[in-house]
C-alpha cells in the first residue's frame, strides 16, 4: 500500500480509487528544458495523471515531464479473478 494512502483516509476522508494516466511525446518548454537541463523543444517524456476518490471526485492532478535519455518505467499490474466458467 502507498504509504499517504492512510493519511488521505484518516486526515481527508479520501479513498482514491482511479486514475487515468497518459504518457505521451512532448517538446520541452522553455522553463522544463532548463530545470531538466536539456535545450527548449528537446524531446521529452510528459506523463499526465488524474485521479479520482471513491465519489469519483478528483482530487490529484499530476504533470511531469521526464529526459527520454534517463527514464525507465515499472507498472505492476493486478488482474481481477477470472468469472465462474
């Protein structure tokens, strides 16, 4: 379990349930490139992310962009039990 999972129940009231998320291609901007130190309109990682509380009311909005030379990504992914066959 994510460790702020419990802080967002018992401090928020908030049971996060979904979230969409993309990762896709983008150009950086100006400001990005430099923090990233890479040159304005170098091609970058941007991954968006929205997710939603058990209401499905969103309450986080995530935008990060990442270098395409330093990146790698782990997803773990649960599969629900197969139906009675």
């Amino acid at each position: 379990m994510i460790p702020s999972i419990p802080i967002l129940r018992s401090n928020f009231d908030i049971v996060p349930t979904t979230a969409e998320q993309v990762l896709e291609a983008a150009a950086a901007p100006g400001d990005v490139g430099r923090s990233l130190q890479v040159e304005e309109g170098a091609a970058l990682l941007k991954l968006t992310r929205l997710t939603f509380d058990a209401h499905g009311e969103p309450f986080e909005y995530v935008r990060s962009f990442y270098r395409g030379d330093s990146f790698a990504m782990k997803v773990n992914l649960t599969l629900g039990s197969p139906k009675n066959q």
